[in-house]
C-alpha cells in the first residue's frame, strides 16, 4: 500500500511538472518602428517583475506562459501590449506616442497632455543635461531654449549665473525666474558682492541641483503660463521635475554616473611680450620693487625692449646675488599661472516602483579643483523621492533632499591685488609668475614697503605676491540646506480629489573673509565671519472637480489655499581696524584699540492665498484654461495688501478640428491668452516702514533719526501680458515648429526717489515706472534621416524681444550700476542697461576730433554709448546616431548689445596688450581729423609717442567709449559623442546598460568682436554688474569623459 502511494505520489509530481513546463515558455520575437528595429526597447510581463531589453537588432527572449501580456515601451512610443497565446514568436511594431500621450508639468505641478497646453512651455530632458554638464544646472539650459537668456558670470569654481526670461521686467527688482522644484519654491539667491571694485561672486540657489536627479525642466517663459504663482511670477518660472521610481515594473534598479571633467580659460587676453616694466625705455633697476630702484615701483610695461640682451637687476636677482639678469619676454607667463581645473561628479541611485508604491534614493558628490590656483568648491546631496497608495483612495508622497556646498576659498573679482587677473593687466611682461608660487621659500618685501612682511613680489606697491594673497586670504563658504515636501492625496470618487502638501525651504550658511597682515588694500589685516540663515514653509491645499459634462465636453476645476512663511536672518562680526596676531582669523583677535563691528538682522513674512484654476474641454480639440489667484502679502500696508491676478488662455488643434491631419500635416494648434501677475519688485520685509540710522551725538549717547519715509499707498507691481502662438507637426512628425508672439507691458514699478533732507528722510519707494517687452520666440525640429541604423535630428531656436523703458515717473534716467566713469542706466525710449559715459567728440560727419594728436574728450555730458540687451539669441542642436553610437552638438548664439570693457581699458593703459607696442619706436597716428584751420576739417597727422596716446585714449576719465565692444557672440556650447555597448554583449551579466561618452562643454568662441576676453560676462547675477568687466576670471572650456551603468 505505501509503495503505492509513493508511486501515485511520484505520478502527480511528475506531471505537474510536465503541465508547469508546457505553460512556461520562451517568447521571441523583433520590436521595430515603421523605420526598422528598436534597440533598447522594454519587454515587461505585466504584473510581474520579469523583463527584458531589445538587442541592437531588435530582438528579445523572454519567459512567459500562455495567456500571460506582454508590455513593449520605448521613450517617446505609445506602450503596446501583445497577449501570449499558443505561438512562441510574436514580432511588434509600435509607434511614436500621439501628443495626448506626452505628458507637460505646467503650473503648480499639474500634469497635462501637450495638446491641452494652452501657451508657451518649453521642457529640456534630464538626460540632456548631464551628459555634457555643468555643475551648475543653469548654464545647461543655455542655446536649449527659445526666450531664455543665460550668463555665466566666470568659469571659476562656485561662480554664480543669471537666468532671464523674455527680457527684463523690473527696474530694480530681480528679473530672474522663479525657480519650483517639484511644486516647493527654490530660493535662487546669490549673496555674493562682487563688483568693479573686488569682492566675492557667490553660487546662486540653484548650483546646489544634482542634474543627475533631474528628470525634466519645464520654462514656463511668460505671466500667461506662470498667473498662478501670483506675487512671485512676472519673471516666469523654471519647473524642475525630479526623478523617481515610477515605471519600474517591481524592479530594484540601481544606476551609476561619473563624469570627470578638466578645464582650462577658453581665451586669455593677448599680451605683447615685446617691452618690460618701467615708465621709460632708457634703463630698469629693482631695489625694492616700492621706488628704491630706477623705476621698480611701476607696475605698467611702457620699459626697455625684451629679448635683445640687454640685463638688468630684477626682482629675481637676489638667487644671484643681486646680479643683472637678462631683460627677457615670458610668453606664456599668464597661461602658465592657471592650474588645469579638475571636476569629478559621482551619483549613485536607488529605484524601484510598482502599482502600489515607487522610491528613488540618491546619493551625490561633487569636487572642483580650479583653474585659479588653491580655490575649490565641492558639492555633496542625498535625496529620497517615493509613493505609496495607503487604500484604494489615499496616497502619500513625500521628497526630501539635503545639499552641502563648501569651498575653502573662492576667488575673489574685480579690482583688488587678491584678483589676480587684475595684476596681470598691470603686470611686468618680464615676470615669469610660476616663479613666485613657492612664496614660502621667498624672501620678505622691504621693511617700510606697503607689502612689508609678506613674501617678495616683482612690485611692492600696488601688488601682493599673487599666490601668496590666494593661498593666505581666503575666501571660505559653507551651506547646509535641506529642501522637501510631505502630501497626501485622497480620491473621493472619480471626480473629487483633495490634495495637501507642507513644503519646506531651509539653509543656513557661514562666509568667512581672511585678509592678511600686509595685504595691498588691508595693511593692518582684515576678517569678517558672516552667518546667514533662511527659511521658506508653504502649506497648500488644492481641491479638484473633474466632469464629463457630455460626449463632448470635459471640465475640471480646481480650488486652492497657500499660506507662505518666509524668515531670513544675518549676523555678521568684523574687525575692520586689523588684525593684533597675524595668521589667527577669529573675532577675539582684534587689534588693540578697535573693536570689533557686530551686526544681526531679523526679516519676517508672510503671504496668504487662495486660488482657482480649470479647464474646459470640447472634443479633446478645444481648450479653454482659466485662472484666478488673490494675494495678501505682509509687504505691504493693510490698505493696499491684497491683490488680484487673473488669466485666461485657449487652444484649438485644427488638425483634429478641420480634419485634415494627414500625412503632410499631422498636427496644428492655435493657442492664445491673456494674463495679469504682479511683483514686489525691489521691496524686502519692512522696506515700507519707517527706518532709523544710529549715529552718534555730542553728549555721547546714540541717536537715531528716519531715513526712509513711509510710504502706505505703495502697491505691487503689476505685469499685463498677451500672447498668441502656432504649433505645427508635419512628414509624420518628422518636422516640428512652434512660433509664439507675446507683449508685456510693466506697470507701477517701483523705484526709489530722493526726498528732500529737510524731512529728515532721505528716500522713499514710489510706483512711478512702466516698461514693455514685446517679441517672438520660434522653434523647429526636423528628424533629418532615419533609417534602420542611422539617424539626424536638428533643432533651432531663435528668440527677439524688444525692451523699452516707457516712463520712470518724470525722472530723466535711474542708474542701475556702473564702474570708472561708465553707468548702467535705465532711461526713458531705450531698452534697459543703457551703457551711459564718456564719448569721443565728433564732427558731424561722425569722425573722432583730435587736437594736438590726441582724442578730443566730450566729458562734460554723459551720452548714451550702448546697451546691454541684445537683438536676438538663438542656438541650434545637431545629433547624429549611427547604431550603438551618438555625436551632439550645440552651437548658441546671442547677436547685438554691447559690453564696457575696462580690462581692455587698462591694459592699453598699462602696455601689457598687444596693441600696445603700435608706434612704440615710431609713435602714433590716431585714426581721426582735425581742424584746417579754416573751419574744415583733414586727417589727424600729428605723431606722439605711443605712451602719451595710450594713456590719454585709454583713460576712464576722459573716455568711456574707447571700452565700448559689441557684444555679439557665437559659441560651440556643446559636444558630445557617446558609445552604448549592445545588449547580447551585457546579456549574462548583472548590467542592464553601460554608456560612455566623450563630453566637451564651452569649447570654442565661434565669433566675437570683443577682444582679449568672452564676451559672455558680468561681475554676478545682478541687474547692476551687467554688461561690463574689469579683471573678469576667464570663462572656462571643460572636457572629459562620462559613464553611465544601470544595473
């Protein structure tokens, strides 16, 4: 009996193998397009974590059992699912996704198919910007994007850069876009202070983003697509949407980047190395380098010729004795000071998602070495983004992101000794540099020498040991910040929803100034601890509606509330008046007699609304959005706090209407709108209240006195804005184009006006401003070729916009900034940034006056020399794959406007560039004329020396236009070629995909007429150091490699 059983038992095991065997089985088969195979399309059974990728060929194999369904994806396709029946091979063609398939996050994080868009939105995929990157993600989006302006301000480690939208639309206030990452406002702020005269450029907000864990960035360019941020919107908003671990089937996916860059200056200026440093030609002797020799104090090149072995005693001379050395040129001396810059970025990421829940976990590490010796700048996050359905009705999202930037030393800009860039232009061409970086081992400066105690210099007066400041008076940063954001959404039914979300913005950072005893500008020394803090809470809540009203017609509607807290706080300890112990930078060691400066701030506030926002829908090819924000903002007085902001847009997809869609014209869209948003322009907390300034009186106690004049009648400013646009795809999408025209007109900007001092105040903040921006963007892409292994994408953007500033409240003109005698102005019937200063005196036929051989000044009147804003940008995106291999190219282009250029101003000055050495045995003929003396004017013929014109023309003070240059520039913004190893090679192994790429990013200046510098340049990100430079740090050309591993 037991024998039996054990038979019948053995029996049953065997067949219900034999029937599991005869379920399961090898599916094959070829994914292709209507153009042939797909590599790298996902083979997934549904439900299940068994999944498989194409092979070059097109080929998969999977498991499966009969009834089973198989889900075939590839980005930019529409999903297809194929049911396993009795075959063994099924072959599946899919097709590109239709536009109700391609989802667009608009505004407040909602996403929407792009044919229910309603106005300009323009997105960048993740994966286009960290293949070639940059560590700081808005300069990735430079040439991307039509209507969208990026400066860097340098290519040093930590540098800030400047994101502007359809031009500027405020006076004084910021004009750079909101920044929203995943629905939690991003502070963007740069605290930097750089400027014409030194200081820092610090980071901007957004350099801490790891591009890594970018999914997309959506511009939302105008007021019409940005109306629902209210208050904060009129510059137009960047949506960064993150990634997450939707999509992966129940798969654990573990991925991994490096990308290992180098960098060196993309162009240096050109120096002349025929002549060394003194005043005169005759003779040169170092002493001291403080005016102990024949002419060693002089730090300009206008000296003996180089190279025609003549000796002189030199700074160096003490290694022979005090010896003559030879008066010879150090070509490369300038190049040869930059350091090869080194950037190594390493994520590692963690997804996994289903049905029921998705997380992504990534940890990230950034470290920049930079091309200015001893500065770096290093970047480390950890973000955690998930999901889980808690029921069939509620699900919980949250995301939280820490960020840490630090730098033991970031440059400092402008004119200082510590900016190097500045003593090269006054720099001795007979000074090898690299040969004063072992300070340690160099002798000390003079005693009674401005540089007194600090190491030897090739002068002693106006410079300190260049390697020597860098090293010793740094600059440091340290930012902690944690960025998230909890929700719950809760489904009623299938047209009620309720959504809520706390958001959080929070940092606190510590700067530290080090200046040592004996630095040129602080000779008793010099530090500063500054500590600043911020932190920004939004809790929203936004309930949805959404109806089929009919066959034909949808609705949704959506109502919400937001409540903003924003506190910001800064203490600064500094001691002004020196240092007691050298090398020791703490507040307790202060000089005797002073006292440190101590100063702490406290800014609160709040804003409060409620807002409204839908759509209607009529056979998915008419669409109508509307929406309604209300804010009450603690800016402003109780009378004038609440305002109102409305738009209304629409859309018609004519192909789809008229039904014509065919295989010429696929698809067309009209769309329109109308918007009004505000701003607060340059107001801050309590700008509007009644300020004191602390003085001391002759009794010996503090007083204090208003200095600002309260203002209740004071409002935000206001941004009306219209725009109509097309959108047309054609050949079976194989074309792409998209046009858009749009007007903003700016109202009741605030500026600033004097009051009388008989008032006791000094300012007060009036509405008193208007300004326009009107102009067209346009975009076309065309799929070139495309066949089984080779494929050509081009895609353009161009944008013009025109600026004017209408009225400034019967003020003549307001000055932005400016440097050595040239301003940055906003005047009424020009664009903004006019370049205001000195001009050459002309006759009426325009030619420059001379008198005497030399330029005439006309420094009696300011005139208008220029503007910063440009005629139009554009760029153009070129890719080329060809089987497992990909080569882009990026080329940007900005046309028009004009840069002040006081490097070029004082290096003619000084004698150190090139043009300089014109005339230098001959003299110099001035290009002009000059009176007949018989009230006529004949060429200019009088020679003078090449040092009286150089430093008469060249001077600031009697000229600002001789450093005018047109701006314009074309770049080669980007390049890139990668190699993705074929799936049958990775089969077998733990590795999903492995790509590697040679990257290259601000390779080449295409086209400048700016000389001896990039003409992509400011001090920082702010309105006022705009257009102009002195001393800029080079701008940098990177180039490595990138790889990328999914496993």
């Amino acid at each position: 009996m037991r024998s039996k059983f054990k038979w019948i038992f053995t029996l049953l095991v065997a067949l219900t193998m034999q029937f599991s065997f005869a379920q399961e089985k090898t599916i094959t088969g070829v994914v292709s397009d209507e153009l042939g195979p797909i590599a790298g399309a996902n083979v997934v059974v549904k439900g299940t974590t068994r999944g498989t990728t194409t092979d070059f060929d097109g080929n998969y194999a999977i498991s499966a059992k009969q009834g089973d369904v198989l889900v075939v994806s590839y980005v930019g396709y529409a999903n297809q699912e194929v049911t396993v029946g009795a075959a063994s091979s099924y072959n599946v063609t899919i097709k590109a996704a239709q536009l109700e398939e391609v989802v667009v996050t608009a505004a407040l994080g909602v996403k929407k198919s792009e044919k229910a868009v309603t106005y300009a939105a323009q997105s960048v995929k993740g994966e286009d910007l960290t293949e070639a990157r940059e560590s700081n993600i808005v300069n990735s989006l430079s040439g991307k994007i039509a209507g969208v302006q990026v400066t860097s301000s340098s290519g040093a480690v930590g540098a800030s850069s400047r994101i502007v939208l359809r031009g500027a639309s405020t006076i004084t206030g910021n004009n750079q876009a909101l920044f929203v990452i995943d629905g939690i406002p991003y502070d963007n702020t740069s605290y930097g202070n750089a400027g014409s005269s030194g200081g820092r450029d610090l980071p901007n907000g957004a350099a801490s983003i790891n591009p890594d864990d970018v999914e997309s960035v959506t511009v939302l360019k105008g007021p019409t697509a940005a109306a629902l941020y209210g208050i904060r919107a009129s510059k137009g908003v960047i949506l960064i949407t993150t990634k997450s671990g939707k999509n992966k089937n129940g798969k654990i996916e573990v991925a991994f980047n490096n990308n290992t860059t180098f960098s060196n200056p993309l162009r240096l200026p050109s120096y002349q190395n025929s002549y060394g440093q003194g005043a005169t030609s005759d003779f040169f002797e170092f002493v001291d380098g403080a005016g102990g020799g024949y002419n060693d104090s002089v730090d300009e090149s206008w000296g003996p010729a180089l190279d025609r072995g003549l000796e002189f005693v030199q700074w160096d001379s003490y290694k022979v004795g005090g010896a003559p050395l030879p008066w010879r040129s150090y070509k490369d001396n300038v190049k040869n000071f930059y350091d090869t810059g080194l950037s190594q970025s390493n994520t590692l990421t963690l997804s996994r998602g289903d049905e029921f829940s998705n997380f992504r976990m990534s940890i990230g590490n950034t470290s920049e070495k930079g091309m200015i010796p001893f500065t770096d700048f290093k970047k480390f996050n950890v973000g955690l983004n998930g999901s889980m359905k808690l029921g069939n009705k509620l699900t919980a999202n949250v995301n939280v992101n820490y960020f840490n930037n630090k730098s033991n030393n970031l440059p400092n800009v402008g004119y200082t000794s510590e900016n190097p860039v500045q003593q090269f232009l006054w720099s001795a061409r007979n000074v090898n540099f690299p040969a004063l970086r072992d300070w340690r081992n160099l002798p000390l400066a003079a005693v009674g020498t401005a540089a007194e105690g600090t190491p030897l210099n090739w002068n002693t007066v106006f410079q300190n040991n260049p390697y020597w400041a860098l090293e010793t008076n740094r600059s440091t940063l340290d930012q902690d910040r944690i960025v998230g954001s909890f929700g719950l959404n809760f489904k009623f039914d299938d047209n009620w929803s309720i959504n809520g979300k706390v958001s959080l913005d929070q940092y606190s950072q510590r700067e530290t100034l080090r200046k040592e005893i004996g630095t040129n500008e602080y000779q008793d020394g010099y530090y500063a601890d500054i500590n600043r803090r911020y932190s920004e809470i939004n809790a929203e809540t936004i309930l949805t509606w959404n109806k089929d009203l009919s066959e034909s017609f949808k609705l949704t509607l959506n109502g919400g509330l937001n409540s903003l807290k924003r506190v910001r706080s800064n203490a600064i300890g500094e001691l002004t008046g020196g240092l007691e112990l050298p090398g020791l930078f703490t507040l307790s060691n202060v000089k005797s007699g002073t006292t440190p400066v101590i100063d702490s701030n406290y800014y609160e506030q709040r804003i409060n609304s409620v807002f409204g926002f839908g759509q209607l829908s009529f056979k998915n090819y008419a669409f109508l959005d509307f929406t309604a924000r209300n804010d009450w903002s603690s800016l402003f007085s109780p009378e004038n706090n609440s305002f109102f902001y409305p738009s209304v847009t629409a859309s018609f997809i004519l192909s789809d209407m008229l039904g014509f869609s065919n295989s010429t014209i696929n698809y067309a869209k009209v769309r329109g709108g109308w918007s009004k948003v505000g701003g607060v322009g340059p107001l801050s907390e309590y700008s509007l209240n009644t300020t004191y300034g602390l003085s001391n009186n002759n009794f010996g106690t503090i007083s204090s006195v208003p200095n600002t004049q309260w203002n209740p009648d004071i409002k935000p400013e206001s941004t009306t804005g219209i725009e109509v646009g097309l959108d047309v795809n054609a050949f079976k999408n194989r074309v792409r184009f998209a046009a858009t025209y749009y007007s903003q007109k700016g109202e009741d900007l605030i500026l600033p006006t004097q009051v009388s001092s008989a008032s006791t105040f000094t300012n007060a903040w009036l509405n008193a401003a208007t300004m326009t921006n009107k102009g067209i963007e346009l975009q076309l892409g065309a799929t070139v070729v495309k066949n089984e292994n080779f494929s050509f994408d081009v895609d353009l953007n161009f944008a013009k916009n025109k600026n004017e500033v209408v009225d400034l409240g019967g003020q003549d003109s307001y000055v932005l900034g400016g440097q050595w005698g040239m301003e940055l102005q906003a005047i009424p019937g020009q664009a903004y940034g006019a370049i205001v200063g000195f001009p050459y005196l002309r006759n009426d036929q325009g030619q420059i006056v001379y008198e005497n051989g030399l330029p005439v000044t006309n420094n009696e009147q300011l005139a208008v020399l220029g503007n910063i804003t440009p005629d139009w940008t554009g760029g153009a995106n070129f890719t080329f794959k060809y089987k497992n291999f990909d080569l882009s190219t990026l080329i940007d282009a900005k046309m028009g406007g004009e840069l002040f250029s006081m490097t070029y101003m004082w290096g003619r000055y000084a004698g150190t560039l090139a043009e300089t050495t014109i005339g230098r045995e001959t003299g110099v003929v001035g290009n002009g004329v000059m009176s007949d003396g018989n009230g006529g004017w004949q060429p200019n013929n009088v020679v003078v020396d090449a040092k009286t014109f150089n430093q008469y023309a060249y001077n600031y003070s009697n000229f600002t236009e001789s450093g005018i240059f047109d701006a314009s520039y074309v770049k080669l913004r980007q390049v890139s070629l990668g190699y993705s190893l074929p799936k049958n090679w990775l089969r077998g192994t733990f590795i999903q995909d492995f790509k590697v790429s040679v990257v290259g990013r601000n390779l080449a200046l295409l086209y400048s007429k700016v000389p001896h510098i990039d003409p992509e340049t400011g001090f920082s990100s702010s309105n006022g150091e705009q257009g102009q430079e002195f001393g800029q740090l080079p701008s940098a050309r990177t180039y490595g490699f990138n790889i990328n591993v999914k496993f």
